[in-house]
C-alpha cells in the first residue's frame, strides 16, 4: 500500500471517491447515504476541532460508542490530529472504563449519548489528567465546562480552519507509519486488561495482508455489525473497506441484522461464530417444523451441495449432477440467500473458531464463510482462508507478509509487521509474549495441513489435564456441542478432575419448546434446568452429539444455569469467548457438587 497513514489513506480516498457512498446508516425508515467527500470533511474538521481545544501530537482520546458514522469519523479524525486513539467498549460499567482511561493517560473521551456520557462525567474529577468529555448525540446539557457536544467541536474545527488552512494536510504529512496510532484493550480472560499498542503500519501491512487471499473492491457492500471497539472490526469491516472505497453500511443493531441484510444487501459480512451458529440452529429448527415433504426435500437439496462441493474441487462435475444441483439451487439454496440479502458473496469470521460442520453447512447451500484467524497483538490478521479454496477446521494458510511457525510444545509463534508494538507501560508482560527473536507466542495450539493451512487446536492455557493425566482440547468438543439447538453458551470443565463435565447455558425457548412436547411444563428457567426430565433431554442430546468421541473425552456430568452469561456480568468477553477462570470462580460450589460421587 502507498499509504504513509491510516489518515493519508482516508483523505485520499476521500477524493478519488468523492460522491460515492462511503457509509450508510438508517434514519427512521430510510437508509442515507454519507460520500466519500462528506466522511473527509467530518473527519478533517474532528482533527481541527481536537487540536483548537488542546490536543496535542501524542495525547490520548478515548471512544466509547456504539457502531455509528461518527465512530469512524472520530478514529480517522483523532488520528489525524496525531494523538492516539483508545477504543472502549460501549457494554462497559464505569469502574471498568475507568480502569482504561486511567491507564491510558486518556485527555479527553469522546462519547456517543448520555448514558455514556453518565458513566464518564464523574471521573473528571478522579481522573487529573482527564480535561474534557464530548458527546456526540444532542446537545450539552449537564452545565459542566468540561463536557461538550459533538456540534460545538465540529464547529471550533471551522473556526480553527479560517486562520489555519494548512495545518490539516501538514499533520497527516507528518505521521510516521511506524508510530503508535491506537491502544487497545484486549477484554483478556484472566486479569486486568493489557493496552495493546499498534501502530498505522501494522494496520496497513495487514490491510495488504488480506486483500490477497480474499478478493475484496471497491463495489463490496460490507454490513458492520459487531463492536468496531473490537480489533477484528475495526480492521476488516473499517479499515479494510475505506482502503478499497467500499461502502459501509451500519446495522441498527444485532438484533435487527438479519431485517438490515434485506435491505442493504450487502456482498460481505464480518462476524464472530455465534451469528452463524445461530443461523445454522434457525434454519434447522424451522426445517423440523415444517411437513415430511420439505423435510426431505431439504435433506436431498444438501446432500446434492455436498455431492457438488467434492465434484468441484475434484474438477470433475457431470452434466446430471450439474441439474440436479440446479433443482436444489432454485427451491432450497436461492431461498437461503434471498434471506441474507441475495448478493452475499461471502461471510468472514474471526474472533473464535468456526465449528466445522456449521462451515462445510454453509458451504453446500453456495454460502462461503472465508475463516481468519488472529489476535489483537497482530492488528489482528495472522491467517485467513483463501476464497475458493476453503477448507473447513482450517483458518487458512499465513498472510503473504508474515511468518508463522509451530514451536516445540505446539505453540504457534508468529513474526512480521502485524506484530503490536508492545504492551503499554508493561515490558515485563511485552517481553514475556514476544521473544529476543521477535516471535510473538500465541498462547493457541495449533498444526499445519497438508496444504500449509493452519488448524488450531486450542488455547494452551486452556488444555485439560484430567487426574488421569489425559489431555484434552476443549474447542472441538465445545464446538460439536454449539450446533445444538437447545444449548446456547457451554464452557468444559475437568482439568485435574476425574471426568469431563461442562457448563451449559441453554437456548431456553427451544429447550421449553421441547420439553412441553414431552408433556413437561415449567413456569420459569429455573424451575427448568432444575427439571430431572429436562436433564435427561440435555443428556441424550450430549450423547448423541459426542457418540464418536473418545469415552474420556466425553461430558458424563453437567450443570445448566438458569441464564444466559453476559458482557456486562464480566462472563463473556465482548468477541463471545467464556471466561473460564470467572465461570469456574462463580459456579464452584455447583460444579464441586458434580464430582462430589
């Protein structure tokens, strides 16, 4: 890329593209459009209006805000002015939020409404170095001189510009690529969070990275979605688009993506598993609810994308397999897609790993879900599937312009410009993740294929040592588990113990549904999981997904909670993955229970 910044390729974007749309977002019923130019603009009269109220080259501005335009208008625009951009998750509480702005050295906090807003405010007081907080919704109305709105700093911008015309292009000259642009938070599942420091170079080497293996342009439609506080977002559904002209389109929220991909139809989405996980429970359960016809019907339809997906790859498809395939196109799969928007080229996910047969379930509808795999040290991409050459339980072979290799207690270790500049204010911690060499420890286990594609096992801090010394990887069994219908979150436990037993989360509506099928009725999740009926539907289900597993690696106990765990209860981290320290900590009591005979 020919980019000296991440900000020197927004402004010249912003110009090559002029009125093509560069976002879309929906204001009541209509979605609207923001060009190229209009993004420019916003983004040049943040910088201003960040370095006319104080903000000098270096300083930290913290985001806290849900997905909107102005999140990346605000990142571009913090960038710009030379400070460096600290993403906060939105689903945070205060003390939290504190922890990060204290950390950071945040100066000023950029917020996206009141409610935010409330979480903030008081740490003015707390917080010396802290000076000022803005608030992108409405206007200011706390009487506070050190909060203002979002208007108020877009208008110190214009006033800024009139006797300071230059001084935009000449800050965005002045970036270095190699310096530090961003910390982010990692959401880690033990301990504080460490501030990774990254800087426009690994961005960028990254950006270059990926366009590679995935054919990506300037005509894509991407949907945005997940947190763009969340590397991986940030990266691919941001940054990546803006370097290409994209256009990006806002989903009003999670729950309304799938009414948002029928009316932006986008061409590609990024996203954790667990979406996809529930588009593959959805689908099944809807196909068991309908007549033996098109139960059948379905079946055959998928047996035929199987059939053609081999074909394929074997190079060899045959006239009769080709109709057939044609049949099951335009009465099951064409259906299929027309729900995602009817121009889906492909899905992108990242985050955690994608269960295998949710992937090659997709694939056989014509659906292609690219798999990537990274961390937020590697800003964030490490690996990525190559269109048209997906193998599912893979994430793909390396990145063109990165080095990975397998150490020799299976670690994977990489090295290359996507590797963070460190940890901030913790060259202890920095130094214990990258070693002498530059090779940055995972913390993942993993193996290489045949084909040089990457497969990863699991954490190494995750692996299982049951008391009779077997070692087990949690993930495969975990993600065998998911694709049930009836359970939601589920978290294995055994290391040190006799047995494997798990934690179980359920899908309550559907674990009801089926309960009252069989004549069981219950008036609250409580009394639900607590039903010996109901454990034994969860544990007929648990056998009939674990039959060809090893014995010892089977669930022979469980306990189902009576909710789902959260983000906000600091039992998930906000890309999905289950803290197992906290789920360990929380529920001792009930999981000693199941070993106590």
């Amino acid at each position: 890329m020919e980019y000296r910044s991440l900000p020197d390729m927004l402004r010249t974007n912003a110009n090559r593209f002029k009125d093509k749309a560069a976002m879309l977002i929906k204001r009541g019923d209509r979605w609207e459009e923001i060009t190229y130019t209009e993004f420019g603009e916003k983004v040049r009269l943040i910088a201003e209006g960040l370095v006319s109220l104080g903000i000098e080259k270096g300083d930290k501005v913290a985001l806290l805000s849900e997905n909107r335009p102005e999140w990346s208008m605000s990142d571009f625009g913090i960038q710009a002015a030379g400070a460096i951009v600290v993403p906060v998750y939105p689903t945070l509480i205060s003390k939290q939020i504190e922890y990060i702005l204290r950390n950071s050295n945040a100066k000023f906090v950029i917020v996206s409404n009141e409610e935010q807003a409330e979480k903030v405010i008081p740490l003015l007081n707390n917080i010396e170095i802290l000076a000022k907080v803005i608030v992108m919704d409405g206007e200011e109305k706390s009487g506070n001189e050190n909060v203002s709105s979002f208007d108020e700093l877009l208008e110190s911008g214009k006033q800024y510009r009139k006797n300071n015309e230059n001084w935009y292009h000449e800050s965005v000259d002045k970036i270095d690529k190699m310096e530090v642009m961003t910390i982010i938070y990692t959401s880690g599942t033990t301990g504080d969070p460490k501030g990774v420091l990254l800087s426009h170079n690994n961005f960028m080497s990254n950006i270059e990275g990926v366009l590679k293996p995935i054919p990506l342009s300037e005509s894509d439609t991407f949907l945005s979605f997940l947190p763009l506080s969340h590397v991986f977002e940030r990266m691919a559904g941001n940054f990546v688009p803006y370097a290409l002209g994209s256009t990006v389109a806002f989903a009003e929220s999670i729950e309304k993506v799938a009414e948002n991909m029928g009316e932006v139809h986008p061409t590609v989405m990024t996203s954790v598993p667990r979406l996809y996980e529930k588009m593959y429970t959805k689908i099944n359960i809807a196909v068991e609810a309908g007549s033996p016809i098109k139960k059948k019907l379905f079946r055959w339809a998928f047996k035929v994308g199987d059939e053609m997906g081999k074909a394929e790859k074997a190079g060899n498809v045959s006239a009769g397999l080709k109709f057939k395939h044609g049949i099951a196109s335009k009465l099951v799969f064409s259906k299929l897609k027309t729900r995602m928007g009817g121009k889906l080229r492909f899905f992108i996910s990242g985050g955690a790993p994608l269960s295998q047969e949710i992937g090659e379930f997709f694939s056989m509808a014509g659906i292609t879900i690219i798999e990537c795999y990274g961390l937020t040290e590697t800003s964030p991409g490490i690996t990525a599937g190559v269109a048209g050459d997906v193998v599912f339980g893979t994430v793909g072979p390396p990145l063109h312009n990165v080095e990975v290799k397998i150490s020799g207690d299976g670690e994977i270790l990489t090295r290359g410009p996507h590797v963070m500049v460190g940890y901030h204010d913790n060259e202890e911690a920095t130094n214990e993740i990258i070693d002498g060499e530059g090779w940055l420890h995972t913390g993942d286990i993993g193996e290489f294929d045949e084909g040089g594609r990457l497969k990863i096992t699991d954490r190494k801090k995750n692996i299982l040592v049951t008391a009779g010394g077997k070692n087990i990887a949690p993930a495969p069994i975990e993600n065998m588990l998911i694709t049930s219908p009836i359970i939601e979150q589920v978290m294995l436990i055994g290391d040190r113990r006799k047995f494997i037993s798990a934690v179980i989360a359920p899908d309550f509506d559907n674990l009801k549904a089926l309960a009252e099928k069989r004549g069981i009725t219950t008036s609250s999740n409580e009394e639900l999981v607590s039903n010996p009926e109901v454990y034994k539907i969860m544990e007929e289900e648990l056998d009939k997904l674990l039959k060809d597993i090893s014995n010892y690696e089977r669930v022979k106990k469980f306990l189902m909670i009576p909710r789902l765990l959260t983000i906000e209860d600091g039992e998930i981290t906000p890309s999905m993955k289950i803290k197992r320290k906290v789920i360990i900590e929380k529920f001792a009591g009930q999981i000693d229970a199941l070993y106590l005979d």
